[in-house]
C-alpha cells in the first residue's frame, strides 16, 4: 500500500467530488489504475458512499472497436447511459499501458466511436455527476516523461497533491479579469491570432474535475478567431501523436491545417460541422508541469501554456460550437520553447510564459508552489 495513493484518494473523494453518505461513485480503472482504485473504494467507504466499478482494458478495447459497428456502439452506450444516470460520482483512473494502443483503429471507426459512445455518455456524466478524471503513474507514463518510474512517480505525486485550495483562491483575479475582457491577441513563433471572449464566462479548476489540474477556461465567440496558431508540444488524439501543428483561422472556422500528417488531421477535423471551429481557450498554471509528456491531462496545465480546442465547448463556457471531438492543443510560451505574448483589449498580460499585468504574479510558478 502506497501511502500516497491514500492521500491521493482523500483529495478525488473529500474535494473532487466532495462525495456524500449514500451517494453512489462510479469507479473507472483502465489498465494499470487497479492500486489507487482500491484506495479510493476505501475512502468511499469510510464516508459512507456506495462505490460502483468498472475495470477497462485498451487492448480489450481495440478489440471490440476492429469491429463494432454503428449500431453496436449506440446499443453498447444505452447500457453505460443507463448506469451513469444513477450515478453522483464519477473517478476516471486513466493507466493505458500503451497510450498508442488505438493507433490503427481506423480513423472512421473512431470518429463512431466518439459520437455515437463517448459523446453519450459525456453527456449524462459531464453535466449531472460530480467528476474528475485523472492518470496514474504506470510506465508507460514514465517512458512519456523521457525518466524512470520511480523518479516519474515522485514527480506525479507532488503534482496532483498540491495544495488546489490556495490555487483556487489565486485563480480568482483572472476570472475576474477575463469577465471584463473583450479582444484576445495571441503572438509568438508562427503565431499571430485574434479572437473575443466578451460575455462568455471563464472558469477556474483548481483539482474539482481533473487531477493534475490548474488552468482557468473560456471559449471564443465562435466566429471571432481570425489569424495563424504554431502549436509546439506534441497531441495525442484518436491514439495518433500530432506534431507540427499548425492551423490558420477566417471567421472562426479552421480554413487550413497542416502537421506531421496533413491528410490525418484534416480528416479528424472533418469529423463534423464544429471540429473546425473552437469551443475552448484556456490557460495553463501548474507549477510542476514545465514540459509536455504527450498525456493531455498533464500537458494542458503546463505552467506558461495556453491552449486552443477544436471541437465542442463546454456548458459552462459555451459559445455554442457542438462537435464529437474536444482536442486541447497545447502551445508553450517560456523562454526555452520560443516565448510569446497574449494581449488583453490590447495590454500585455503574460509575456514568455508569466504573467506581468492586472495583478496576476500570483499565478507565477513560483507563487503557486
């Protein structure tokens, strides 16, 4: 028993979800997310919840999908609906032993897979349960992170166990300041974008719903993003990794899209009508996350990152873009990746990864430690 998945499982219990006596929990372990699973039908125990289980397996999985046909999909979502509609609570444990396992599932497939399974169950869990989703420190995470398993564990548990108390209360000036934000201007290598965010609210995660978390939230006005991004940390979606991103915006609408596979991407966002549009900006303020991992869970809250979504848009922030993917695209700001700026109504906010106006150091690194 590792002391810290006991410390880790009170955090996703008594603050993620803030579960209560007699509430149910429904208990999602991929892979190798087995030990900290265990922790946390104790921690549901001892408040007197009722954990509900359900044990995945990837490779299981791409079986299944090689196969499965449309209708299959749907029958298979009505059953998983149905149980999520009893459920308060939900812990994602994400621990894929090989996060490219989906990799030569045909695109299209996927894409099925997304709509008509994925995208209804989101819809019952998202919405109506108190959720949160997060990795675990297996090897295969390690091999992303280019370090050993043990040292890869001493760094994961330091990140998800910070203190998101304190992030939360700090977060709350760029709420604020993002609520009286009309005009975005983002520049940098390759970058040179605009958009506006007026009257759509922004919201902070400080461990409620994702663990590692720290990143505040907002969605453009659907047809304002005109100019080019340059993404620099690499994106895993579908079980492909994406790199060189690069994608040039005219009213609001992805009008060009190259990568490392031009074909691959334009075909994801031709999944439908509003993977071409987007339905998040955000940044991103952890402390401990300096570097991306390919793990979207990890690299969308690197300290001095921000990033831009193709895809459905939250409910809390929604500008009304729907789409069966939501891919969080992450650009690095600090020095070593190349710097950059972001503008508010034309006043500089964060330069090179920190931020240098409007009373928001304190979500510096170095203040959030």
């Amino acid at each position: 028993m590792d002391p810290r998945n006991t410390k880790l499982a009170g955090i996703l219990v008594n603050y993620s979800t803030r579960l209560q006596p007699g509430e149910n929990m429904l208990i999602e372990a991929t892979d190798d997310g087995i030990d900290l699973a265990k922790e946390v039908v104790r921690e549901v125990y001892r408040v007197g919840g009722v954990p509900f289980l359900q044990i995945n397996s990837l490779s299981l999985r791409r079986e299944w999908l090689l196969g499965a046909a449309t209708v299959g999909l749907a029958k298979a979502a009505s059953f998983e609906v149905a149980r999520m509609k009893e459920m308060q609570a939900y812990v994602g444990i994400r621990a894929p032993g090989n996060v490219n396992e989906l990799s030569d599932v045909p695109g299209e497939r996927m894409q099925d897979y997304e709509k008509h399974f994925v995208h209804a169950i989101n819809d019952i869990r998202i919405p109506h349960t108190k959720w949160v989703v997060l990795r675990y420190p297996n090897q295969a995470m390690a091999q992303l992170a280019e370090t050993s398993r043990e040292a890869f564990a001493d760094f994961y548990y330091r990140v998800c166990c910070l203190d998101y108390a304190k992030m939360s209360r700090t977060m709350d000036k760029l709420v604020e300041v993002m609520h009286q934000t009309d005009r975005v201007r983002i520049v940098g290598p390759g970058t040179d974008l605009s958009f506006s965010i007026k009257g759509i609210p922004a919201i902070k995660c400080a461990g409620e719903m994702n663990i590692p978390d720290g990143e505040v939230f907002t969605a453009p006005v659907r047809d304002s993003v005109n100019g080019t991004i340059a993404f620099n940390a690499p994106a895993v979606e579908q079980g492909f990794t994406f790199t060189d991103i690069k994608l040039t915006f005219e009213s609001g609408k992805v009008i060009k899209a190259t990568a490392n596979n031009t074909e691959r991407i334009n075909k994801l966002l031709d999944t439908d009508a509003g993977a071409r549009y987007v339905g998040e900006f955000s940044f991103g303020v952890n402390p401990y996350i300096i570097k991306p991992m390919k793990d979207g869970l990890f690299d969308e809250k690197i300290s001095g990152s921000f990033h831009f979504t193709p895809g459905q848009a939250y409910a809390e922030a929604d500008n009304g873009n729907k789409s069966a993917i939501h891919w969080d695209i992450v650009a690095i700001q600090t020095p070593e990746y190349g710097g950059g700026e972001i503008y508010f109504d034309d006043e500089l906010i964060r330069k090179d990864g920190r931020f240098v106006g409007k009373g928001l150091e304190g979500l510096n690194a170095e203040n959030l430690k």
